[in-house]
C-alpha cells in the first residue's frame, strides 16, 4: 500500500508559501507588512515564539532577519484567510437560494402584507392548493400577454393605470421629452428663409436634434425623435420647398419648387418661372473694355455667349475678329444628337480624331507645306500634344535657350509635301448638333451651335506700350496691367523653304556675317511676342500672372522685371487666389479668362491651339475647335485678345470652380502648354498653306 500523504492545514500551506517568498526577496516585507487587515503584534510574536522557541529577542542579525520574514508571512496568511471567510459569508447572504427560502418562510408563516395604502387594513392571507395557484398564474398570464387590441376596454383602463403607477421611469421620460420637444422645433424654425432646399432642411433637423438630445433622457427619446422629424417635415413641406437646381457656378436657385418654360413636368400645381439664384457677378465683355454685371447662370448658352453678345453690341462689333466652327443647319428640324460617350472615353475619341486631323492635312497635293514650330523642351511642343496634334507638331527643326530667348533652327527637312486625298475627310454634321461644349472627347463630325470662345483684334500692336501697360480696359488691380515680352529667335538653314521669311530678310538677316558652320549659312531674326494671362475675379477684379505660382506684379514706375517665358512653356493654373484676398473679406479665386498676344511686325504668324481642362484626368481638354483644324493664325503687328469659357459643362456635367478656401493642386484645372506657336506668313502661292 501506498503510504497516505499527510494533509496540509490551508493556513500552514499559505504560511509556508509566504515564508518562503519572504526569504528570497527580502525587499517586499514591507510592502506585505502594509497588506496586513486586522492582524495584532501580539499573534505575531506568538506565532513566531511558537515556530522559533526565542521569544521576544534576536540573537543575530540573520536571527532577527528570519522572525521577521515568519511574522510577516504569518500576519498576511492570516488577513487572506480572514477575508476570503468574509467574502464567503456575504455571498452565501445573499445567494438565491437564501433569498428564496425567506420569502418560502414567510409565505408559509404569518404571510405577505401587501397593503402600502396611508390606511391600512385587515390583512388576509391564504395559502392556496396547486390547482388553484395554477389556474389563477394561467388567467393573469393571459390577461397580460394578449394583444391589447383583444382587451375591452376595462381592461385597457386598468392596464394604463397599473403602467402609470409601475413605470415610474417611462413617466419621467414623457414627461422631459415633451417639455423639450417645443424648445427643439423652435430651434428648427428659427432663421428659415421662406424656400430652401432639402440640403438646408437636413442642416436644421441636425440643429433640432441636437437641442432634443442635450436635455430628453429616458426610454421615450427615440419615440420623440421621430414625432420631431415628423414635426419638421410637416414645416418644410408647408409651401417652404424650395428649387433643388444648382447653376453653373454651384449655387441654388431661391425661387419656391417651379417649372421651368416649356417643362415637360405634368405637375400643374407648379409655378413657372425660370431660375434666378438672386447672385449678380462684375464680368467684362470679349475684349475687355466694357463692364458689365451678370446674373448667375443655369445655362452654358446664357453664361458663355449670350452674355458677352449683349456686351458686344455697344463694344465688340466693330472690331476685326475670326469666328470659330458651329453647327450649321441644312434642315428645319435639326437637332441634338445623342452623345453616349464619357469623359473616360477620351483615349478611345481622340484615336478616331487622330485619322481625321491626319485626312484635313492632306488637303492640297503637291502643295509646300510650312509646318508650325516644334518647341520640344520648350513648353511649347509644336503648339499641340498628341491628343490634338496639327502640322505645328511635325517641325524637325532644333532650338535652344540663350538667356530668355528661344531659338528655332529650320532645317532642309522642315518642309513636307501635302498629298490631296478629300474622299476621307470626315464633315461635319448638318441635321444634329453637339448638344454641349466642344472639348477632345467629343464626336469629330458634330460642332456646337454657338461658340463659348472669342478671338478679336483691338487693333494695330502700337495699342500697346509696355511703359504705360494696359490703359483702356477697366478693373485691373494696380501694377498687374502689363504684358510680358517672349522673344523668340528663329534661324533659317535653307533660305527656299521658307521664301516669304527670305525675301523679307534678304541680305539683312545674315547677322554672323562669314560664319558658317558645317550646315552652311545660318540666317536668323528675332521676333518679339508680347503675351499676357489674365484672370478675372467676381468682385470685378482683373490681374496677370508673371509666372504659374505668382501674380504680376510692376514697380511704382511702371518697371516689369519678368518675361513670358515661364507662361509660355508651363501649363498655367485655371482658377488661382485673386490679390484682393490680401486685404480681407475671404480668399477668392480668379479664374482664367483673356489670353494678349501682341504680335510682331514681321513675316511671321503667331498660332494659337488652347486646350483648357477643367478638372483633374479624366476630364476631357476643352478647345475652341474640331481637332482636325489646324492652330488659329494671328495676323502680324496687331494686338489680339482670346476670351475663354466663362462655364465649362461636359457630358457628365458642370465642373465646378474648387472652394478657394481649400488648397487645390495645380494639376486640378490648367491650361496646358503648347497654346502658343509660330509659322510662315501665307505664300503667294495659290491655295497655299503655310
């Protein structure tokens, strides 16, 4: 037989186990002695008399380290084992079974006293047999758990009576919510304006229910958050609703809930009327002179051309001007077409406009073609991208910076012969429109009805002078009136090709007179372009930019200090924080709005081929037309103004101008690079293009 292991008495295991911690780390006796519930000295020292047999004394150092570690142990047992007895004798009050048998005792002796009334009564108590109990539990069960659409209504009565008394809390509840239910809707009506839109329906509720939420407590809040949405609802749709339609610039119509004329809507009930946001912009006319005050747009016609045509019947007329591609009807009953295309189909459009633009370049065979200017490197990139790359593109001639100049080389391969071929040439749509703005995804063989650009001459280039800058166009902030001056030094290797340049230059162009290089003689003249990027503000206000990321800005003097080189290599920012933010009243954007070009009094062309996009990829690139045409050419000495969109509107929608509070990325909305470019003048061949 196994020898039985002697039991341990839990007091001495834990004393045991205390005692040996004691020993190892001496440095936690004094935190065990804090420890100590209730424990006396004098079990301390009886205890350790006990154990050790030496009293009250300590014959050495180690002696009294040993007593000391045991009584500690020994008091902290001792505590332990005293609270877990206290514990143990709570839990065992209050267990159910304690519980169960008072109320048990109770039942079976004297009974339950229920009365609680001021006047108390005889008590009468019984103890009732099984089935009785039973019967009665069964009864009052189902008088309790019917649908309350089954009790008559004594029942109904006695029922809301026993909830009034038992449901104290739900009482407190109704009664908070419902004292501040008319403090949450006055704070939904206060301020209303007599129309607004669902947008500032919800921003009121928020405001309600917040008032509702900050003092309602208790289970009957949900119940009153909906009585308050209903509440706020009834008021919003009691004739308040006002027109949902936003304008181009992104505000709200203020008329009530309208038609519009001739809306197809059956809504009979429905005033009409058109939209009015009641928001007047400072806008100037297509070349600048003129100001005049726009009411907030809905449309793309009223915002980028009727407007300014109103303006130009006192201003813009007279003046020399080249009218861009629209939609001309053969029928009575043209009409829109049905554009399925999305701005993520630009890639796939633009290869479809690629076969066109490469058919409209073929329109002369056997006739010398002077393409544009290939400014790689430059900024200027032959004048178009890929996407809508013309015969400026295709230039093989070098060209290098000297300073702030660019110099163009034209080589013997700068000339390429156009082979007529007109049966490919894809024509442009008589019977459908484009039904908006004309941008790179946009079907090749539809042009809008009207145009949102405008191009004009003010006049000979002597308008200007770059001491006094601007002087007779209105609004512009002071010092920002000036253009910039681009020079441009062009160098001619093969004098034939470009015979206009030649015979105006003749000997005189030979500025490095007996130099030659191993290509041959080098002849070179020197344009200079005055170029000018102005951005409008709606408080009225016009400035230019000196560079992508900084304002013009002259001296006192009228001295600038910049060139155009930077605007003119760089795509330049569409929207950008006007100088009048400087001075308070909120940041506000300016928006790109009138490209100057003063052009040279030389055998040259300065071309145009802006491509605006408004919104970051994919948004489409906006042009002033097809992208078959070849780049807009200005004529020598003379002073030009190219007006942008006021709205841009693509297939998907208007793109809105970025919150000049938040920071926008210069990639957002630009004008890319490549506007600018230079060719020959026309030849005096017949039909001759250069």
């Amino acid at each position: 037989m196994e020898e039985s292991q002697e039991e341990v008495p839990p007091s001495s295991l834990i004393n045991n186990t205390l005692r040996k911690l004691c020993s190892v780390q001496d440095g936690i006796i004094s935190d065990l002695t804090q420890l100590t519930l209730g424990s006396s000295s004098k079990n301390m020292n009886i205890e350790s008399s006990s154990r050790g047999g030496r009293g009250l004394g300590w014959d050495s150092p180690a002696s009294q380290s040993t007593h000391s570690d045991a009584s500690s142990a020994d008091a902290l047992s001792s505590s332990i084992l005293a609270g877990v007895a206290t514990e143990r004798k709570r839990n065992l009050e209050h267990s159910f079974n304690v519980f169960l048998q008072q109320h048990i005792d109770q039942a079976l002796g004297k009974g339950f006293d229920d009365n609680v009334g001021r006047h108390s009564g005889p008590v009468f108590f019984q103890v009732p047999r099984a089935s009785v109990w039973f019967d009665a539990v069964n009864r009052v069960y189902k008088f309790f758990m019917l649908d309350p659409s089954e009790k008559d209504t004594k029942a109904k009565q006695i029922l809301g009576s026993l909830q009034i008394l038992v449901e104290t809390e739900v009482r407190f509840s109704d009664a908070r919510c419902a004292k501040v239910l008319p403090l949450a809707i006055s704070a939904y009506k206060d301020g209303l304006p007599p129309h607004y839109t669902h947008m500032h329906h919800q921003e009121k509720l928020e405001l309600a229910l917040s008032v509702l939420s900050a003092q309602a407590r208790g289970p009957m809040y949900e119940e009153y958050v909906s009585q308050l949405e209903d509440a706020c609802e009834r008021i919003w749709q009691d004739g308040r609703m006002g027109c949902e339609t936003l304008s181009l610039t992104g505000n709200t119509c203020k008329h009530p809930r309208h038609k519009i004329p001739n809306d197809p809507d059956d809504d009979s009930s429905l005033p009409v009327m058109t939209h009015n946001s009641g928001i007047m912009y400072i806008s100037f006319c297509n070349c600048g002179r003129r100001q005049g005050q726009r009411e907030d747009s809905f449309s793309v016609k009223t915002a980028n051309h009727s407007f300014y045509q109103q303006l130009a019947e006192a201003c813009c007329t007279r003046l020399e001007s080249i009218s861009f591609s629209t939609f001309k009807p053969s029928v009575t009953n043209a009409k829109a077409a049905k554009v399925d295309g999305s701005e993520d189909d630009e890639m796939e459009v633009d290869g479809s406009s690629a076969v066109s633009r490469d058919s409209r370049e073929q329109l002369d065979s056997g006739t010398p073609h002077t393409p544009g200017l290939s400014l790689v490197g430059t900024g200027l990139s032959g004048s178009m991208n890929n996407a809508t790359g013309t015969a400026a593109a295709r230039m093989t001639g070098d060209q290098t910076h000297i300073g702030s100049q660019v110099v163009i080389t034209l080589t013997k391969d700068d000339s390429k012969v156009i082979h007529k071929d007109r049966g490919i040439i894809r024509q442009a749509s008589t019977t459908e429109y484009l039904p908006g703005m004309l941008h790179t995804a946009s079907p090749p063989e539809l042009l809008p009805r009207w145009s949102s650009w405008s191009l004009c001459c003010l006049g000979p280039s002597s308008l200007y002078s770059h001491n006094a800058g601007i002087c007779d166009q209105p609004g512009f902030l002071p010092g920002t009136n000036f253009l910039l001056p681009w020079d441009v030094t062009v160098k001619i290797e093969d004098r034939d090709k470009w015979p206009a340049i030649a015979d105006t230059l003749g000997k005189k162009a030979l500025l490095p007179k007996n130099k030659k290089n191993r290509v041959g003689d080098i002849h070179e003249f020197t344009v200079k372009i005055f170029l000018g990027v102005e951005y409008e503000c709606v408080r009225g206000h016009r400035f230019m930019m000196a560079t992508p990321d900084r304002h013009l800005k002259a001296s006192p003097s009228g001295l600038v200090k910049d060139n155009a080189t930077k605007i003119a290599n760089a795509d330049m920012p569409l929207y950008f924080p006007c100088p009048c933010s400087r001075s308070g009243g909120g940041i506000v954007n300016g928006q790109l709005m009138r490209l100057h070009v003063v052009t040279p009094k030389a055998p040259v062309n300065v071309t145009l081929s802006p491509q605006v996009q408004p919104g970051p990829d994919p948004c489409p690139r906006y042009i002033p037309q097809p992208c078959s045409s070849l780049p807009v050419k200005l004529s020598a000495s003379a002073y030009w103004v190219l007006r942008l969109p006021y709205v841009y509107v693509g297939d998907q929608g208007p793109h809105y101008p970025p919150d000049p509070r938040q920071p926008t990325p210069p990639s957002f909305a630009r004008l890319h690079k490549g506007c600018y470019g230079i060719s020959q003048v026309q030849a005096y061949a017949k039909d001759n293009y250069v």
